[in-house]
C-alpha cells in the first residue's frame, strides 16, 4: 500500500480505492491526534468523517499477509484459506 502511494505522489497518479481511503483516514487521523486527541478517538472521528467501514481502510492485497479476521476477507470477499 505504501508502495503504490510513494509511487503515485512520485508520479503524479491519481490514487483510487482503499489506498485513497488509507491515505485519507490516515491523514484526518494524524490531524486530530496533531490536535491532542487520543488515537482511538482520532481513529473512530477519522471513519466517521469519510463515512467509511473499519475494514475499508485496508486495501485486499495486504489482508492475506497481516492475518487479519475473519470480517475483512468477507467484506473484500476473499476466501480465509481456513
């Protein structure tokens, strides 16, 4: 995810999807704790600003790799492998 957003502020590209919503969470949520506000205070106003699911924030390639739960493979629809 890093990645593909270091390569796009390189280039110039647009970026689209969950790592737009990872970039945008990320920097709503970095503004607020800027401010003083608590992480999980920050982390649920950042959700609720942009309207978006916890499971959202995360873009599907990374989800097979960081073992996450069971609700983030349902909600990219991919399969648990277990």
């Amino acid at each position: 995810m890093l990645s593909r957003l270091r390569q796009a502020l390189k280039t110039g590209k647009s970026v689209e999807g969950a790592d737009a919503v990872f970039y945008m969470h990320e920097l709503k949520e970095a503004h607020l704790m800027g401010a003083g506000m608590p992480y999980v205070k920050a982390h649920e106003l950042a959700l609720a600003t942009y309207k978006n699911s916890p499971f959202a924030v995360y873009h599907p390639t990374v989800i097979p790799k960081s073992g996450w739960a069971e609700g983030w493979y349902n909600f990219w629809g991919l399969s648990c492998g277990g």
